[in-house]
C-alpha cells in the first residue's frame, strides 16, 4: 500500500489532496445507468414481454367455471311433474385458508347437519378442495355465506325431486349427486334431459373469491322437457294394488304393467318392493330391481294362447275342433307332461279355457321347431324390446335346430323358455290388436303408430279373445279377473320356479288380460313371485290384481262399458275359489 | 400553522443567534408555499413530496385487500394506510426538528449517534427484547410501535462515514490507517445485522460507508482490492449458505420453480406484465389479492407497476434519479465550499436512497436477487420512513448552509 506519509504542515492537507471532483461523477454516472437498467427492463416486461407474464397470470387466477344448466322436467302424459331440478348448493373449503373459531365451527358444523368432529376431519384432510358437504337447501347455505368464513366456498348445483316418491321409483330411476341420470328414464333418456353446462372465465383471488366476470365462453343449455307415456292416476293404482297383493299373499315380490293397446304406450310400471327416490340412504338391490324390465322368469301357461293363435291362423285347427286329452298324461320321448286334471277330450277353445297343458301340446305338434321359434320370434321373445332402459332382459329362447321333442313340448306351455314381464305383455298386444304387433313406447305419443309387425289375421285374433273371455269367464281359470262393467280376456300362468338346473316348490303367479274385450284398450300384466301365504295359483293370486287395476284405469280412461251392471263378482263370496281347474 | 410558529418559536428562543432566526424564517417558508422557497432546493423537495405522497397513495391501494382480509389488522382496510401515514406525518415533524441542527452538531454528534446504533443493533438481538417477525429480529417494541435500528443505521453510517472521512483525509491513502479502521467497523456492524438477519441493511451500509470513503477520496487500488475482496466474499457467502444460493437462482429463472422459490418473483414479474404501459388503473391490481407477498413493503413498485403501467414506473425511477442527482449535487456543492463534511453526508445519503431504491426495484423487476429491501420514502415501515424524512431534511439543511455561505452569512 501507498506509504506515503501525510504528516505536512499545512494547516489544511485537502489543498494537497483534494477530493477528486471525478468520483462522485462516477457515482453519478453509475446510478444514472443503473437508473436506465430499470427503465429498460421495465420496457421489456411491460412493452415487449407482457403476453408471456399476463398468460402466466392468466393460469394462476384465470379460472373457466361451469354455469350449470337445468335438467329437464318430466312429466306424465297429462303433464304431472314427476321429476324436477331444484336448486342446491353444495358447500366447499379450501381447508388450508379455513381458520374457525370453536363457536363458528359449531354453528357452521350445526347447518352442514354434521356435528363438529367430522367437520374437523374433513377440513384436516391434505387437499386443497374438499366438499363439506353437498346438496344443501338454499336456506341453509345463505346461511352459512352470512357466517362469512374463510376459505368456506359454495357452489350453485341443482338436485333432482321426485315428486311420485316410492310409486314412481322403477320408472323414473334417479340422477347422480352430479345430476347424470343412473336409473330408469333419468339414464334412458339422459341425452335429452341433461342440459349442457355452459362456461364463463372469471378472475379470482388467492382465496378463491371471484372479482372479475371475463367473458361468458358458452351459455348454459337447458335439458329438454320430456312428457312420458306414463298416466300416473294409473300408475298409482298399479301401484295400491300390487301392494295389497303383496300384503295378502305375503309376497316376496311383484310387478305389473298396463299398456295401451291402442298406441302401445307404456301406461303403468310399478314394482314391488320400490324405494324413495329423494331418500336414497340404505338402499337395498331387491327394492332397486325393476323386474317387470329385467326379470325373466318362465311364464307358463301365459303362453299357451299364442300356439293355438297359430294353430287357427294356419287352419291346423278350428275352435271347435276335438282333442283328446286322456289320460291326462302324455310320454314324449323318456319324460312324461301331465295335466292336473283329467280333463277327457276337449275344443281348442277348452283347452284354453281349462288350461290343458296335454291339449296345447297336441296343438303344437302340427308345427315344426323353426315354425314354432318364428313364431316366438315374431313376438319378441328371446330378445331385449329396447326401451331404452337400463338391464333389460332378452329372456332365453334357445335357437330351433337345439330343440328336442320334450322341450318343444314343453315350451308351447311355457316351460324351458323364460320371458320378461312387459315382453309377454307386448306379446298379447298381437291379440288385442286384431293380430298387429307395434313397439312399446315410454314416451308420449302424439299419433298412434301405424303399420304394426302381423303375427294373427284379425279373424284369429278375436277367436282367440273369445278364448280368453272365456278362459277369464265362470268356467275358466280366472273368474277373479272378471271387472263389473267391462268384458274381459286373459289367461292365467302359475309357474314352478326354476333355481339352478331344479326346480323348486316357490311359484310365480302371473296373469295377462286385455279389456274391454270387445274393443280392447288395455293390457295389463300382473306377476306375483312367491306368494306363501297359501294359495299361489295366478287366477288366485294375480287375476284380482288385473280386476282391480283394469276397473280403475277404465274408469279413469272413461271407456265405455261393454257388459250389463251385473254385479257378478256378488256370486262369488271371497273365499269361494276355483283353483282346482288350475293348471300349470 | 399555530403547530409551526409554537414550533419556530420554541426553536428561536432555543437557537440563540442568528441562524436560529434565519432558521425559523426558513421553516416558515417551507410550510408556505406562497412564498418562493429560494433557501431551499426546489427540485429535491417536490421529487421528496411525489415520492412520499404517491407511495401513501400505493400503500393504501397494495394493502387494502390484506388490510381488510386478515384477522391481524381486524379486518380493517385502513389499517396500513393510517400507520404510514402517521409515521409520515411523524417523519414530517422529526425532518423539520432535524433541520433546525447545524452542520457542525451533526458532525460532533456522528460518532456517539454511530454507537448509540451499534448498542440499538446489540439490544435487538437479546432474546425477549428484540421482536421476532417472519424469522428475523429486527424490530424494537417501543410501546405502541416498533423501532427498527437498522434503518437508523443506514443515516448513522452515513453520517460518521462522513466524518471519519473528514478526521482521516490525509490518511485516506493509507489502507492501514485510512481504510482498514473503517472496514473492521463496517464488519462489525455487518456481523450484528446478518444476525438479524438483515442481509440487504448490510449491503445498503457497506455501500454508504465505502461509497462516502470512495468519495473521500481512499487510495483507487485500495478500493479496488476492496471491491474484488467484497465480491469474493459475497460470492463465498452465497456459495456457503444454501438458503442464499437459492435465492440467487430463484430470481435468474423464476418460473423454474414458480410455485416454490421464484413465486414471488413471478408474480411480481406478472404484475408488470399485465401493468404494460399505462397499467389496468389505480386499485385494479390483481396481483395484491394475496397472490403477491409483501405488496405494501418490498414489492410495491410491483403494484405500481401494475396498476400505472411502465408511466408509473418511469415516474417513480425519474423521481429517485432526480432525488439522487439533487442530492449529489448538494455534496459537490458543499465539497467546493470546503464544507467536507456537508458535501459527504449529502453524497452518503444521495448514495443511500439511490442504492436502496435500486436494490429494490432490481429485485421487483428480477434484475436483482430477492433480499428484504423497501422501496425508500414509499414502502410502508415506521422506522424507514421516519429516518428517510430526516435524511432529506439534513440534505436540505446541508443545502441551506450552502446557500447561506455563498451569500457570505456563515
């Protein structure tokens, strides 16, 4: 270093060394270029770089939020609501931003209806979303916005109500906590009803508050209105009836389902055990079944009319024609069928009426196996009549070339074949129809639908509604089905259920009829699966199910009656049953 | 105005003399716009007043939301605004209190006032006195508010910088005698404040106390070996603490780790972007809805720039240059007045606020590494604003008894 030493006799050394005038120039000079450092900079982030930091900016608080839209309402045909969207919000935290005194815990926890323990657990939980708790009525959530909390965010959602409850439940089904349809119409029909969320982009703070609506990107779309075929007033006494059934016999489960013969609208579907649809805690799978849809089960007798329809339409036989069904036994191959009664020789039209399972066989036989499957064909057995809904079953109907001769045999009475209940209940439309087919329909129809599949001549198709009328009638298997004021067809089904290769000694009881059986207007379909409480044979146990449901829905429907006021039902004392007829 | 003439009374009866007279004369003129204030430099007080006046505007605008949204200020949204700007109004009162002393007292006084701020920088590190916030121990719990010594430092150091410069003139040749002193207190003072720590009040003291040694004149090599050793040392220092060296890369790459280390930076850096030139107007900053820390203190020229636009910015670097120039000015001023230790305390004080408002905005705008630094006269915090007033308020009088002089009173 400078050695040089400072010890001089001026009296003021800064003559000798100053204080060089280029320093703070320097200094000067060096702040002044740092000064224009920043301005350059500035330049650059604000003028030249700016997209690039405002997109940065725009992910970090840029948000695209959903505007939800509104499902749409359905209706029954006479417009009823059955399902609407109401609006709900459903309560969200950011729990790293949430900071709750003891007090606003408890009041917060108190209007979740959670109490506080659980709350804590959820907002402990290591995310940086997390549902308090969703659906929340209105009331409730203006509520917990006045508490004015951190961190604690709502959010608009729309829950769906179902008006019909219990009574409704099969047919409707329910949506999602995130309002997609998971059953029934709600998923069948879920592209029409569900609306289409629109998007807005917003600005939000760190703590998730909105402060700038940017730009709407998509208006919300409504979900569209959907009207279905379903009457309720008969809906619900479907409904009444198959419950009482259910009581009397101490069922373990039932269905039914009423079509309009005329349109082959769906008019009633209900379902027993059901559920609550706005209450969907502790639901079981029974209650959730839709068995009149995805149920196969094997008809039984049901099935006999079609046969000896084809049989007639053919000219194989007349209904007056003779058959001879003594013994009452009949070996085919290494098994043998048998009637439960002997019934000696019988007409076509008796052995309907009685239920001959040896007279049916007889019948079928004038048929090959390919001639008898096209016929079951035609009537959509063996296959899914796609409504639509979800699960629907096809039913078994196994290809001709497999058939042996017992199994044709049997399966002209229903037996080695299984159906669904609302297949057998479009089958019998061929009859009520004057032997036109059409496809079922859910919704609302504006016109009836025209050019139907031909299964029957219509000359056939009133043979075998007399057939039906008689089988239904005193002499028949079926008196119970008899409805004051209106003429009525059916026949009765009492089929052994089938469980793994055995069958067993539970019953289905099943009846099919159509009414007014001059000018047919309804179908109705009745199974009772299990009854235990002693009787089980369909005209039993299903047939005062289709009177009481047929007598009200024609009342309903205003049809105009086609029998005299006889009380008829008054011959009969309850108890005074016929079951002895009964067949198979 | 009763407030002032009580005020230039009881500073005419104290100040026996005819200064003393002159000096409340000048007060008066100061508090009166009317009257052309020709004893005082125009240029240093309407930048000071800008300066002061738009950070209070700033401060109330970058604090509002976390004012309003924090349990700690009771949710009011005033709560920053009001203390800026009674510590503004105390620096005000303390400016026009410091002004009133001469040169000469300040001068006598730098070296007791330099220790009364080394014993400030001891007590504030004994555990139960000094006040921890954010993990650094800085602040002095006075009753209702909270004294920070480091920011007085920044004024101490430049005051006894100024004079040790002075009393060591024929030494400043010298690197044991004139530098070396000097250095080892500097260390010191060093050593207290990284113990805070409070490593950009270090940066800022080193560069008053060696930039007033430069301008005193110390020996060029010396200053240069000085130079390359602080670089080597600051690079060793940053090389050895993890915690630093992060802090280094953080503000080369911030969207690196945008969401960890550079996330202030990024979001400082996106202020200024979305500002572009003329801002998205005052108050409609999105940034300081709690995406940016320390809005109203270390980056509120992020806001600025955010809600001005690049005019905003320009203004607010136009101002400190024209602050900074004044201030340099007054020094040179001084210096040829022979007035030594005048011209070194403005120098030191233009060097102050020219280094730490630079230091500041670098670190805004990610040209510099992030290091806890206010904006000078604008950020909010009591004890920098206060001893900010009175800097000005010595620069004004050095520049006072520069004019005096040359109008033959002294």
């Amino acid at each position: 270093m400078s050695k040089q030493r400072t010890v001089t006799f001026n009296h003021n050394p800064l003559l000798r060394h100053g204080l060089p005038a280029w320093r703070p120039r320097a200094v000067m000079l060096g702040l002044m270029a740092c000064s224009l450092a920043l301005i350059g900079r500035a330049m650059y982030l604000q003028g030249v770089n700016n997209e690039f930091l405002q997109a940065k900016g725009e992910s970090r608080y840029a948000r695209v939020l959903e505007v939800p839209a509104t499902r749409g309402r359905v209706t029954d045909r006479h417009g009823d609501m059955l399902a609407v969207s109401t609006p709900v919000r459903s309560i969200w935290a950011i729990p790293t931003d949430v900071n709750l005194t003891p007090p606003d815990a408890r009041k917060l926890a108190g209007l979740l209806e959670m109490d506080v323990q659980e709350l804590n657990r959820r907002l402990a939980a290591g995310r940086d979303f997390v549902y308090l708790k969703r659906q929340v009525s209105p009331e409730s959530a203006q509520q917990i916005a006045d508490l004015k909390l951190a961190g604690v965010h709502q959010q608009q959602e729309y829950r769906r109500y179902y008006p019909g409850g219990e009574v409704m439940a099969h047919v409707l089904g329910f949506t999602g906590v995130d309002d997609k349809g998971q059953e029934g119409v709600e998923l069948a029909f879920d592209g029409t009803l569900a609306g289409k969320a629109g998007a807005r982009r917003v600005i939000r703070d760190r703590r998730g508050q909105i402060i700038e609506d940017v730009e709407a990107i998509r208006a919300p779309r409504d979900g569209q209105d959907l009207a279905l075929s379903i009457d309720a007033k008969i809906q619900y006494l479907a409904y009444s009836a198959l419950r009482q059934a259910m009581q009397t016999h101490k069922a373990k489960a039932g269905a039914s389902v009423v079509l309009d013969a005329r349109t082959g609208e769906v008019l009633a579907l209900v379902n027993a055990p059901t559920y609550n649809p706005n209450n969907r805690s502790n639901l079981s799978g029974a209650q959730l079944r839709n068995r009149v849809l995805t149920d196969v089960y094997e008809p039984g007798s049901i099935m006999k009319p079609f046969i000896v329809g084809l049989a007639l339409d053919r000219g194989k036989v007349q209904p007056g024609t003779i058959i001879d069904t003594s013994p009452g036994r009949m070996t085919i191959g290494r098994a043998t069928i048998s009637d439960s009664h002997r019934n000696g020789a019988l007409t076509v039209a008796q052995v309907i009426q009685k239920s001959s399972n040896i007279g049916t066989v007889k019948v079928a036989m004038h048929f090959s196996p390919d001639e008898m499957w096209r016929l079951y064909d035609d009537l959509g057995f063996g296959k899914p009549l796609n409504l639509g809904f979800p699960g629907e079953a096809g039913g078994r109907l196994r290809p001709a070339k497999t058939w042996k001769p017992i199994e044709q045999a049997t399966m002209s009475y229903g037996h080695g074949v299984s159906v669904s209940l609302i297949q057998m209940a479009h089958a019998y439309l061929a009859f009520a129809r004057d032997g036109e087919l059409v496809p079922l329909s859910l919704t609302r129809l504006d016109a009836p639908p025209v050019g139907g599949k031909r299964i029957f001549s219509a000359a056939t198709a009133r043979e075998m509604r007399g057939m039906l009328e008689l089988a239904s009638g005193p002499g028949g298997t079926a008196p119970k089905a008899q409805v004051a004021g209106y003429r009525v067809a059916g026949k009765t089904g009492t089929a052994i259920k089938l469980e793994g290769a055995h069958y067993t000694n539970k019953y289905v009881s099943s009846y099919v009829g159509l009414a007014p059986a001059s000018d047919p207007r309804l179908i109705v379909a009745v199974m009772i699966d299990e009854p235990s409480a002693g009787q089980y044979y369909g005209g039993a146990v299903a047939a005062p199910v289709f009177a009481q449901i047929t007598e009200g829905a024609l009342r309903a429907l205003g049809v105009a009656p086609d029998a005299p006021l006889v009380p008829l039902q008054l011959a009969q004392k309850q108890g005074a049953v016929v079951p002895a007829r009964e067949n198979m | 105005m009763k407030f002032v003439t009580a005020l230039s009374g009881w500073i005419s009866s104290r100040n026996t003399g005819g200064i003393g007279s002159d000096t409340s004369r000048a007060v008066n003129r100061l508090m009166r716009p009317q009257t052309p204030a020709r004893d005082l430099d125009p240029l240093l007080i309407w930048s000071a007043a800008a300066l002061l006046l738009i950070g209070l505007v700033m401060v109330y605008s970058s604090s509002i939301a976390i004012a309003e949204g924090s349990k700690f200020t009771g949710y009011q949204q005033y709560y920053f605004v009001i203390r800026h700007a009674i510590f503004l109004a105390i620096g005000v009162v303390g400016g026009l209190m410091a002004f009133q002393v001469t040169m000469r007292q300040w001068q006598q006084f730098a070296p007791l006032l330099f220790l009364a701020g080394l014993a400030l920088l001891v007590i504030v590190l004994i555990p139960g006195v000094g006040r921890e916030v954010n993990g650094a121990q800085r602040w002095l719990p006075l009753g209702p508010v909270n004294l920070q010594p480091s920011e007085l430092m920044k004024l101490f150091a430049a005051l006894y910088a100024a004079d040790y410069t002075v009393r060591k003139l024929p030494d400043m040749g010298s690197f044991r005698r004139g530098f070396l002193p000097m250095a080892i207190t500097i260390v010191l003072v060093g050593f207290l404040l990284l113990r805070e720590p409070d490593f950009g009040a270090f940066v800022v003291v080193a560069a008053i106390a060696f930039g007033v040694l430069f301008l005193g004149g110390i020996n060029v090599r010396v200053f240069v070996l000085l130079a390359i050793v602080a670089v080597i040392g600051l690079a060793l220092l940053v090389w050895l603490s993890p915690y630093r060296r992060d802090r280094l890369f953080g503000f080369m790459d911030p969207w690196q780790d945008a969401f960890g280390k550079g996330y202030q930076l990024s979001h400082a850096l996106i202020a200024f972007g979305r500002g572009e030139w003329f801002g998205v107007g005052l108050g409609a900053s999105v940034e300081k809805l709690f995406y940016l820390p320390e809005a109203h203190t270390d980056f509120l020229l992020a806001v600025i720039a955010e809600e001005l636009g690049f005019v905003g910015v320009l203004t607010i670097v136009v101002l400190f240059a024209i602050l900074v120039h004044r201030a340099m000015m007054i020094g040179r001023e001084a210096i040829k007045l022979e007035r030594y230790f005048s011209g070194l305390v403005a120098m030191g004080i233009g060097l102050w606020i020219g280094v730490q408002s630079f230091i500041n905005m670098g670190v805004n705008t990610g040209l510099l590494p992030t290091k806890g630094l206010t904006l000078p006269l604008m950020s909010f915090g009591g004890s920098g604003i206060v001893a900010n007033c009175i800097a000005l308020a010595i620069l004004l009088r050095v520049d006072w008894e520069n004019r005096q002089v040359m109008r033959g009173r002294s």
